[in-house]
C-alpha cells in the first residue's frame, strides 16, 4: 500500500523520513541532497491531496558521538541544518518543532492547517528510538492521523520511528514513493533480472560483503569483484600482494566463495592488474603491475587497465547490473581511474537498454563524482539497507508496514 491508495484531505501524515545526509563539517552546510529529493513527491502528493505533513527522521549517531564531557551535541546533529534545504525544495516554509515530543511538539502538530510542514527535532536525541521503545512510539504516534514511512535508507533499523510505530496505525499506514520505488527496483535486480545479469561488488572488507557475496552467487551470471576487497580473493589464489588489504582469516571463506562459483556456472571475475602504490596517499610513488607480482612494499589502490578492460567486456554484454562498491580509492586522483572507467562501462550497457541499480555505501557518491547520476538507471538512497536487502533479510521497516496494512 503506497500513498497513492489514500487521500490525504483534512488528514496530518506523519511521515518518516530518511534526512540522514551529508553535512559541511564547518557550516552544516547539506552537502548531498539526494536524500531529500527523493521524498519530495511523497510530501506533494499529500499536500495536493489537502493534507499536512509531520516530518521526523535521525541525522546522524548523536549519542555514540558524545562531547567531551558526555553531553549530547545538539547543535552539531541537530535536524535545523536541513531546514532551509526542505523549504527550497518543497516551497512551503517549512516548520521547525525543536524536539520530536513533548507539549511544543503536540501543539504544533495539533496547529498544522492543510499545505503545512512540520518538520521534528532528531530523532536519536532519545535512547528509546534506537531501543525501539513502544511507549516513546506511542507517544509519536500522537503526532499524525495515517503513518508514512519513506525511509528506505534506515529500514533495516528496528527502531521506535521505522518498525515499532506502524502498530499504532492499523489500516493507517502506508509506503512513500521513495519506498515503493526502492522495493521496485531491488525486486527487479533480485528477483526478476533478465540475463546476463553482473554483480560489480567492492569496497574495502571482504568480510562486510560476504552474506551479500553468497546470495549474490545464486542469482548472477558474473560476479565482478574490485576494490580492496579482490586482495584477499587475490591472496587465497596464491598470489603475493605485497601490503595491499588483506584479512586473513577469510582466505578460506573466499576459497569457499570461488568453488560455489564455479560449481554454479558462475564467472567470479578478479582483477588482473592494479595500481600500486607505496604508501596510501594520493603524493605516494604508484605504477601499474600485474596482480601476480605486487612487490613487497606496495599496495594496490586500484584495478589496473586489464582489470578494466575485462571488468568492461562482462558489464556491456549484460543486461541487469547492480554496483555496490568502488573499484579502488576513488576519492584520490591517482586511483579513481578503474571506478570510472567501470561506471561509464555501466553508462553505455545502460544506453543499450541494460537495467542498472546503484547504491550500498560509496558508490552512490562515486556516480555523483563521475557524473553518471542521470545515465544509470536507479540509484538507490540505502546504503546499509540495500546491502541487507541484498543479503536475502527482511527489513524491519518494510516488514511493519505491511503487517498493518
Ligand atoms: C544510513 O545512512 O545508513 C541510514 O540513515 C541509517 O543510519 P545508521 O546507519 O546510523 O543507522
Ligand atoms: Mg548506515
């Protein structure tokens, strides 16, 4: 059930959100919008409907990331900083409640008329969020007649806003278009994909992408790994990888991952050259070498042209792709080439009609830097939740949501 199933008219929605987004660590400044964009057609809808929307969303971890003194620092990850970016772009001035609860909160909410926004106070400013509390959900959910939850990238969090809340709304609660749209997508990639469908996987930590890296080999045709990741896959093969990232007590589980593969009719592509370097710096002395004889003393912080060139070949020939995960340390100059270069390979299979889906971690921010965003076909707002939705698990947001409805 999605917003579009309600008419909004005389009703208050109380809206999750995910404004989680990046910050200018000086000004506060947003610096990726992205996030906010995306659920502006929820909040249109609702009030062209002659509706009201309560926002709430977290920013941030404020209360793993104390001051000094173990106070909470509310002006550091208070949600104010996003206020002046949601009343650009939905054109309402926006309210600001100051705190997610208590009598300011309620009166304001009680006030809101027809084509008005409140937006609350963070969230995780309270315990009880993260524990998902159910009397700190109740009270929330004072604050709205129908629930909306449009915070695709906190789903796979079970907490008091994302999951605990939906009780309170039986046959009032429902999908936001960012939502729908973020579960269309993935099904699509995972259950629907038409063939040949490639798996670029990366990032720095095997061990981060190992559920991912096992579903995924029951569902694709070629499972491409790059990154930092590919050293440990490199070493378990026999190769000296000099200093590049290793965890070595997953060199069996990549051995493991390997002979599923083959036994699967799957082609695990690994790089086969890189761009070393000899010191993790964008100054550090690099070169290009094969993979079979990085030098002791080196370490590889990109895949090399090789790499890119059969990386290249699988991701042309396929017609669904999902990209999770840099290809090497693309935020330097002298080792972005390799992401680049696999994201216009993603760009061109998707102009040939190829079904591209991006996100989980950095390689959203990767299209950005690249300028493919409008050239691929989804990039999705989850980081983590993509991620988890790809391991196969159920994620509580989406799951709450559909048990009331
Ligand atoms: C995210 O950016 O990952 C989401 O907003 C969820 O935040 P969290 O990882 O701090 O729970
Ligand atoms: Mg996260």
């Amino acid at each position: 059930m999605t917003v579009d199933q309600i008419n909004f008219s005389g009703k208050k929605a109380l809206i999750r959100v995910d404004f989680n987004v990046p910050l200018d660590k000086n000004t506060f400044a947003v610096t990726d919008d992205a996030r906010i964009r995306a659920t502006i057609p929820t909040i249109k809808k609702i009030i062209a409907d002659g509706g009201a929307c309560v926002l709430m969303s977290h920013l941030g971890r404020p209360l793993k990331k104390l001051n000094e003194d173990g106070s909470i620092a509310y002006d550091k990850f208070t949600l104010q900083h996003v206020l002046e970016k949601v009343t650009e772009l939905t054109g309402v001035a926006v309210q600001f409640a100051g705190d997610c609860m208590g009598e300011k909160a309620n009166e304001m909410a009680n006030d809101l008329k027809a084509g008005e926004i409140l937006l609350l106070e963070n969230l995780r400013f309270y315990k009880e969020e993260e524990k998902g509390d159910v009397t700190f959900a109740e009270k929330l959910s004072k604050l709205g007649d129908i629930y909306v939850n449009d915070a695709f990238g906190t789903a796979h969090r079970a907490h008091a806003s994302t999951a605990i809340i939906a009780q309170f709304f039986p046959k009032a609660a429902c999908f936001g278009y960012v939502m729908a749209k973020e579960i269309e997508n993935a099904q699509k990639v995972m259950q629907d994909a038409e063939r040949p469908f490639t798996a670029i996987t990366g990032g720095a930590k095997v061990s981060d992408k190992l559920l991912i890296l096992e579903n995924l080999i029951e569902k694709v045709d070629y499972l491409i790994i790059g990154g930092g990741m590919a050293y440990t896959f490199l070493k378990a093969q026999g190769y000296e990888i000099g200093s590049s990232l290793c965890e070595d007590d997953r060199l069996d589980l990549c051995r493991e991952l390997m002979t599923k593969a083959e036994q699967r009719g799957v082609k695990l592509l690994l790089p086969e050259d890189s761009v070393v370097a000899d010191a993790f710096s964008n100054e550090a002395a690099y070169k290009m070498c094969s993979n079979q004889q990085i030098e002791t003393g080196w370490m590889g912080l990109d895949i090399g042209e090789k790499a890119i060139a059969s990386f290249s070949e699988a991701i042309l020939s396929s017609k669904t792709i999902l990209w999770n995960g840099p290809m090497g340390v693309f935020e330097m100059s002298h080792f972005e080439n390799g992401t680049k270069q696999v994201g216009a390979a993603v760009v061109a299979a998707s102009k040939n009609g190829a079904f591209s889906l991006i996100g989980g971690g950095d390689s959203a921010a990767a299209v950005a830097k690249f300028g493919y965003e409008n050239e691929v076909s989804y990039i999705s707002t989850g980081g983590g939740a993509l991620l988890e939705y790809f391991e196969g698990k159920q994620l509580p947001g989406i799951a709450a949501i559909e048990a009331v409805c």
